[in-house]
C-alpha cells in the first residue's frame, strides 16, 4: 500500500496546507497561553487598586474567579477559531457548507434542537455572569448550592466557567452544576463566620463559675499566638439554649475569619472538654447528677 501513495502529493500538502495548520496551532497556543498572563495581570491590577475588597483573600479570590471566567471564553474564542482555520486549510467547510444550507432549508426538527442548545447556552451563560458580577461567590469559596435537577451540594468551589461552577465536595467527588439550574446559593465563606457551639451541662451547676471559665478560656484562645489570626470575636458563654430535668444545653460563640470556622470549632470543643474534666465545681456536678 505505501508503493501506491503519491509522496509528491503528501510532501506539496505537508509543505502547504500542512504547514499553515501547524503555524495555526502553535499561534493559537502561544495566544491562549500569554493571553492568561495578561489576562491575570490586568484583573490583579486593578482588583488591588480597588477599594471595593475588605482583605487579601478577598481580592484573591475574586482576581481568581475573574480569571477562570474570563480564562473560559478566551480558551473557547481562540480554539473557536483555530478551528476553523484549520477546517478551512483542510478544505472540510466548503465540502459543510452545502450540507448545512440544505439541512437548515429542510430541517426544522435540527433548527430546533439548536434552538434550545443555545437556549439552554444562554440561560447557564447569563447565570454565570450575574454570579461573578454580583460576587455570589468566589473560587476558593465554600459553597452549598440547590439545582433545580440533582438537589443540593456543598463543597468547595474550584473553577466557575461561562456554563457551570465546579465544585469539589468533602469527600473528594467533583459536581459539575450547570449555573443556569442553581435555584439557591449559600456562601460560607463570605467576609466572615460565627461558631455556635451547644454544650450539655448539669443542671445543678454553678451558671456564674460556669460563665466565668468559658469566657476565660475563649480570651486565653484569642489571646494564643496560633489562633489569634483566625478569631474575629473571642469565644464566649451565650446562655442556656434548653433545658430538661436533669441537664442544660448552654450555647458558646465565637466569630472567625472565612473559612476558618471548622478548625476554630474543633479547637473550642477541645478546649471545652478539658475545662469541664478539670473543673472541680462541674465535676463534683456530675457526680451528683449521677446519684440521683
């Protein structure tokens, strides 16, 4: 079968049409690729030299979420049009061409179709725009989201394209939801967070000790080299949420930086177990809760 190749032909095509979509593929790279440099240099500039953004990890993941937005449409428009040079160079779009009149003439069923195709384009297109513009959230943000297909999620949002917001759950899964099905969005992790703890105490325990030592040790927690960066408020004793015979629930709260809630809510919860075990006057209340 090679004897039966032309190789002229092969090397005239390669030395033509094969070496424009060579210098097609290697323009359009190199455009995509500065692009994004550009592109994240312009955005941080003048996110920063704006007055809209409390800190840096808000202006951080806004120059983010810009980029992987504006990254999307550039990535489509320059490969948009690769191809079609490319389909150009090779001689496919006039052999399309004729096809695709005839079908539009005659099909209205294919018309149709990419009516609601681009329907359904636009309404994820205009969704995404109006996320971004109105700064819902941000990439790098924890999220929980309700879609009109597929129910709720929450995760963390890695990238917001021209038509979905991806989001990375707890266990590792990726969800793509398309934006234009998201009926209801709920940022975690937006200028701040507040911690509210529910504690089960004795009945018979002595409230104003008790008050004492849990504001005690949310100062000594705000006042901690290591946690100090993270706390807005220090923890604190809220009051007794409910109650019932035997037992209270009381409440301590505190208000941290975005996303940092967890870790301070563990550290509290830590914290709050070793003051109640160390605590003659709680456990002396236990033991007498136990009598009984």
């Amino acid at each position: 079968m090679l004897k039966d190749i032309n190789w002229a032909q092969v090397n005239s095509w390669i030395s033509s049409q094969g070496f424009k979509i060579a210098i097609i593929l290697i323009i359009a790279s190199l455009f995509r690729r500065f692009g994004m440099v550009i592109l994240h240099k312009i955005i941080s500039q003048s996110i920063n030299h704006s007055e809209r953004f409390e800190n840096e990890r808000d202006r951080k993941l806004r120059t983010a979420t810009l980029v992987s937005l504006i990254g999307s449409i550039l990535k489509i428009v320059v490969w948009g049009v690769a191809t079609l040079l490319i389909l150009g160079e090779i001689g496919i779009l006039r052999l399309l061409a004729p096809m695709l009149a005839g079908a539009l003439a005659v099909g209205g069923v294919l018309s149709l179709m990419i009516g609601f195709g681009i329907q359904t384009f636009v309404k994820d297109f205009i969704s995404g725009i109006f996320i971004v513009s109105e700064n819902q959230y941000r990439v790098g943000d924890v999220v929980s989201l309700t879609a009109s297909a597929g129910g709720a999620v929450e995760g963390t949002v890695t990238q917001i394209t021209l038509r979905t917001t991806i989001i990375r759950d707890n266990d590792g899964t990726i969800h793509f939801v398309p934006n234009g099905n998201i009926t209801r969005a709920a940022n975690l992790t937006l200028d701040y967070a507040k911690v509210n703890l529910e504690v089960n105490i004795p009945s018979n325990v002595d409230f104003n000790s008790l008050k004492k030592a849990v504001d005690a040790m949310g100062q000594e927690l705000q006042n901690d080299e290591s946690w100090h960066k993270y706390l807005i408020q220090a923890p604190y004793y809220h009051g007794v949420q409910k109650f019932t015979q035997d037992h209270v629930v009381i409440e301590v709260r505190a208000k941290t930086i975005p996303a940092e809630q967890w870790r301070v809510a563990s550290e509290i919860q830590e914290r709050l177990v070793i003051l109640l075990s160390k605590n003659k006057n709680f456990a002396e209340s236990k033991k007498d809760s136990k009598k009984k």
